[in-house]
C-alpha cells in the first residue's frame, strides 16, 4: 500500500497535467488541428539556435578530448554545479541588475520545482507556514507538504489580481518562514511593480522585528523575461534583504523537459553560508545530486539569448481581444503567457466541462486556489488560437454573453 503522504497527494493531483492527458486523448479521437489545448505552460516556441549549437559545439569539444572530454561533460561536479557555469550567471545578472554575486552564491538546479524543494527542505520545519498570493500555482500545496509545512493563501484584489496587503499583514505569524512571490505572475499575467514590491518588504521587515523571526521571501521567477507593454524586467533581491531567488531556464530559453535553473542566495541573507550550504546538500539528499551536467555549460554560452517574445506578444493580443469581443471578461497579461478569464457561471467546473463539448481545454481556477476563473496557457501555435475563436463564440453563446 502506498504511504497516507502519497495518498493525500494522489487526491490533490495536478489538474493541469490531468487537462493536458485528456488533451493528447481528445487529439488522438479528433485530429490534433481539432482541438484547441490551452492546459499546459509548454512553450511553443522553439529553443534559440545558439542553445543547439552551444550543445554540438560543446560534444565536439570534448569528444576532441577523448575520454577526458567525455567524463568532463558528462560527469559529477560540485552539488552546487559548475563553478564556472555559476560564475557566468552571477556575472550576467550583476550586469544586468546591478547586483554583487558570485559564484558562491549561486547553485545550479533541477529547474525551478528542483529550487523550490531544496529550499523549503533547508528552511522549514514541520507545521512552519508559507505565505502564498492567490491565485498560485498549485504545485506549491505539494512541495510545502513535501516537509510537513502548511500553505497559507494571501486573497487578492478580484479586479486588478494584486495581492491585498492588508490580508498579507494580518495572515503572517510567529510560524511563517517564507513568501513565495510570482511575478510575472503564473496563473494571471499581472506583474507586482516595484511600489508594491516596496510595500511587501517593508510588511516583512516590520513582522520580522514584532516575532523575532527571520522571514524569507522567495521569487519564484520562471518567467522574470517574459515582459510586455513596455515593462521592465525586474531583480527582487533589492526590495528586501532575505530574498531568495528561483529561476528556470524553461521559458526564457524554451528549455522545460531539460530541467535547468538555478537558485540565489545573497551575501545579506540572514544565515547566508548555512543557507548555502544547506542547499547544496539538499541538493544531493533529495535525490538530485546536480543539475544536469551538459545543459549547465550550454546555457552558460547563452546567457544573452531569449525566446521569441513577439511570438507570445502576438497571441496574447489575439486571444485577449477576441475573447473580450465575444463577452468574456479576462485580465489583460502584463507577462509569462497566460490570460485568466472569469467563469460565466460561479462553478468553473462547469465552465470547463462545457468547453470540452467545443473541444476547448481550460484549466479551472481552483487549481490555483481561486475559483470562479479559468486559466488558458497560450503558449501555442498561432494557428491554434485563432481556430479556436468559432469555437469560443459557440461557448460564449451557451451563455448569452454575445448578445
């Protein structure tokens, strides 16, 4: 029999990756141009063309190395990586953001969920509480369960999809050791701009003096490239001093199924070098080890590159403005690549069994832990949203919202 852990996380299991199952299902039974499958952050752009030739260029390299070269890009390294990938990274993001990093202060993972779960596993106890805003991705719930920690669920504001501050000061407590901060944000779009981020930091500060406690806040930034409309991508270990940051490669990059990121942890961070350390060997207890030894170098030459952002652009506008057009009410994407719609009808369970007769795939919102809205993922083809509009004006007319 498997574990009551396994159990409970069997009842909770990813709606997502349960739409994007039923998804490949509806494919094989209609034609895959039939159905219109927006359950799954996979980018549909390609990897850059310099991330396929840093790969052959780099098995040249070593196969003109012979079985040294072999073993040296294949082989074990440090639990934290490649020094001189982390020196790379730390060197990139000082010029960009301003910063001070070395490599010391980073370590190399098993993309952002690898991150995630060697941080938690450094800093929580059981029963410990992380602070997350709603909507959320859900993995979250998992992850903290990972370590016997609880999810605690910040409420937004229903119209703008900004965190309510007000909510955040009174949910935190002398059992919080840390805020998860998505921005550009995973279900919604919307991006925390730096008065808010100011704002968060100073609510934190202020908790941490009346407890006594040290209070993490850790960004989760897979999309932290993936801006539009003129906004600007951010760095958010300047707005508060016990910043932690996550990041991934998956979307920058188009890189999901490599399962490459990294982790930061800066010199001002309280318990900075057991922070560090600790990481490093969660890193190897958990099971990962080290990141994956090839994908680590070739990123490392990549570092100026980013994925086709005007491809995402495009769909954004598209899906947004012809969604908006037939009656359905959506919060515009200000980054990553999702639009976050309001369910005609209270229960979005319905809403979504409903666009499955128009072979449409939404995720619902309780999987992010706000219900009453429905998440598409328009990380597709260009082609797949606009076929898919006839059949949203088919669903917008189930319930009267193109009149």
């Amino acid at each position: 029999m498997v574990s009551k852990r396994i159990q409970k996380a069997l009842e909770g299991n990813s709606a997502i990756r349960a739409m994007f199952n039923e998804g490949r299902e509806m494919a094989a039974k209609y034609g895959e141009e039939n159905v219109f499958d927006f359950s799954l952050g996979n980018p549909a752009t390609p990897a850059p063309k310099a991330l396929n030739d840093a790969i052959r260029d780099l098995l040249d390299e070593a196969d003109a190395k012979g079985a040294a070269g072999s073993l040296g890009i294949h082989g074990y390294m440090a639990n934290a990586g490649y020094e001189e990938v982390r020196q790379a990274i730390a060197e990139n993001l000082n010029e960009r953001f301003g910063t001070k990093f070395t490599a010391h202060n980073l370590v190399m993972t098993v993309g952002a969920a690898g991150g995630l779960n060697i941080i938690f596993k450094t800093i929580l106890d059981p029963d410990d509480e992380v602070i997350v805003f709603a909507p959320f991705f859900g993995e979250y719930r998992q992850y903290a369960a990972n370590f016997d920690a609880k999810i605690v669920i910040v409420q937004p504001n229903l119209e703008t999809f900004q965190p309510d501050l007000a909510d955040l000061e009174s949910k935190i407590t002398a059992r919080t050791k840390a805020l998860i901060v998505n921005t550009p944000n995973n279900p919604t779009g919307v991006i925390y701009k730096p008065q808010t981020m100011e704002q968060i930091g100073a609510i934190l500060e202020k908790k941490q003096a009346e407890f006594g406690t040290d209070i993490y806040l850790i960004s989760d930034e897979p999309y932290r490239e993936l801006v539009y409309d003129g906004n600007k991508e951010d760095f958010l270990t300047k707005y508060y001093r016990n910043t932690l940051v996550g990041y991934s490669f998956s979307k920058s990059l188009s890189l999901p199924g490599e399962r490459i990121g990294y982790v930061v942890v800066p010199d001002e961070a309280a318990d900075a070098e057991e922070l560090i350390r600790g990481i490093e060997i969660s890193n190897r207890t958990l099971g990962f080890v080290n990141a994956p030894s090839l994908i680590q170098k070739a990123v490392a030459r990549c570092l100026a590159e980013k994925t086709d952002v005007a491809f995402y652009d495009e769909n954004r506008s598209r899906l947004y403005e012809g969604l908006t057009k037939l009656g359905f009410t959506c919060i515009k994407p200000e980054g990553a690549f999702y639009l976050w719609v309001k369910s005609p009808v209270e229960n979005e369970e319905e809403f979504v069994n409903e666009g499955k007769k128009f072979n449409l795939l939404m995720v619902k919102g309780s999987a992010f832990g706000c219900p009453g809205f429905v998440r598409l993922a328009y990380c597709v083809s260009h082609e797949t949203v606009e076929h898919s509009l006839p059949a949203f004006a088919k669903l917008a007319a189930v319930y009267g919202l193109d009149k």
